[in-house]
C-alpha cells in the first residue's frame, strides 16, 4: 500500500531548536529497574506529545489525529519512524557516553531523518480580507522528527558532545545532558540512581567480609 503523505498549510510558526528536545523525546522510553516503559506507544498519545512539545499546533494535531485512524498501517508506519528516531539517538547517546563518535551509519540515518524533514513557506492570503500570513508547507510528522533530530545534530556540532551521558545505573538508562561543572556526572540523579547504586556497593561489600573473615 502506497503511504499519501499528505501536504498541508499549517500557520505554526517554526518551534525554537532546543538542545534539550532530543533528550525529552530519548526519554518518553522509561526504564524502571530494567523494565520499559513506553510513553508514546499510541498514536494519539504521541501526537499530544509532539503538540505539547510545539511541535504540532491544535489543527495539526487533529488533522493527523484523523488520518490515522483512517488508516492503521499508516499510524503504525508513523509510530516505527518515530521510535526508529528515538533508538538512534539513544545509540548516539551511548556510543558518546562511552567516549566513542558517532558511526558514519548513525551520522548517515540522522541525515536522512532531516532531509525527510525539508518543508518550505508560502505567502497566504485570508479569505475576505486584505492580510496575509506565511505558512509552512510539508508532511507535519516528518517536520517534527527533523525537529527533534535538528536538535541533537546541532548539539553534537555546536556544544559539547562529551556532556551527552546515558545513566550509569544500568536499570535506568536515561539521557541526559550533563551541565555540571566538571561534566562527570555518572547518574541522571545522584539521590536517586546515584544513591542505589551506592547502597548496592555498600551490600556487594557486605557480603563479602563473612567470607574473608571464614577464611581468616
């Protein structure tokens, strides 16, 4: 079945790049000791999160919202892009925490995402009325995955790459940027996955004295 990408106007303006938006959408998969935990399994579940992330308006939302249902492949094509974006840039994200590049593949999909991303603007005049607006012409999904990979590329080009961690806790995994002053953080949050993973050194110890103390 041919996939109708549809080309619509929508009066939304351009949302602001923001090297936080990849690590945002890296982290709608949730690990809680181990086990994940999808936030934008769903169709309409993930376009309300693209529209409170000022990638989506109101009407593009609802637009998409019905061709989806329309059309189930077509949601279900939708959403594996998606996630296909958010594995890649946990990846990424892991390669860098390990002190590696990205692979010339990974660097390779990202150009792709954003090329599938290209849209144009248009002068629009209101109906009965002597004013016009510029409007964004493009597929509205495509545009907001380019958002969200625009936004690691230029972190990766324009920051310091060397702060994108993953948690050290593996149980977790969460992205994130580390803006500490040393950039050595280990843990998305030390009171939490820091403090466990301090309290399961703590026990790991433990256990062993009994058997150095017996062989003693």
């Amino acid at each position: 079945m041919v996939s109708t990408m549809m080309k619509t106007q929508d009066l939304l303006p351009e949302p602001p790049q923001s090297d936080e938006l990849f690590v945002t959408f890296a982290n709608t998969l949730e690990y809680t000791r181990g086990v994940p935990s999808d936030h934008v399994a769903e169709p309409a579940v993930l376009l309300a999160w693209l529209k409170e992330n000022g990638l989506l308006s109101e009407r593009g939302r609802a637009m998409e919202t019905q061709r989806l249902l329309r059309d189930p492949a077509e949601a279900e094509r939708r959403l594996e892009r998606f996630r296909y974006l958010r594995n890649l840039v946990h990846a990424i994200a892991e390669r860098v925490n390990d002190g590696h590049p990205p692979t010339r593949d990974q660097i390779r999909d990202l150009n792709h995402i954003l090329r599938h991303g290209l849209h144009y603007h248009q002068l629009v005049s209101q109906a009965g009325e002597n004013r016009y607006s510029v409007a964004q012409v493009g597929d509205h999904l495509d545009q907001a995955r380019a958002t969200i990979a625009s936004s690691l590329a230029n972190f990766l080009a324009q920051d310091d790459p060397h702060r994108l961690h993953t948690c050290a806790n593996d149980g977790c995994r969460e992205v994130f940027i580390d803006r500490s002053p040393t950039g050595r953080r280990r843990w998305c949050n030390m009171r939490i996955c820091g403090n466990r993973a301090k309290v399961a050194r703590h026990r790991s110890r433990a256990r062993r004295l009994p058997a150095k103390s017996a062989a003693h």
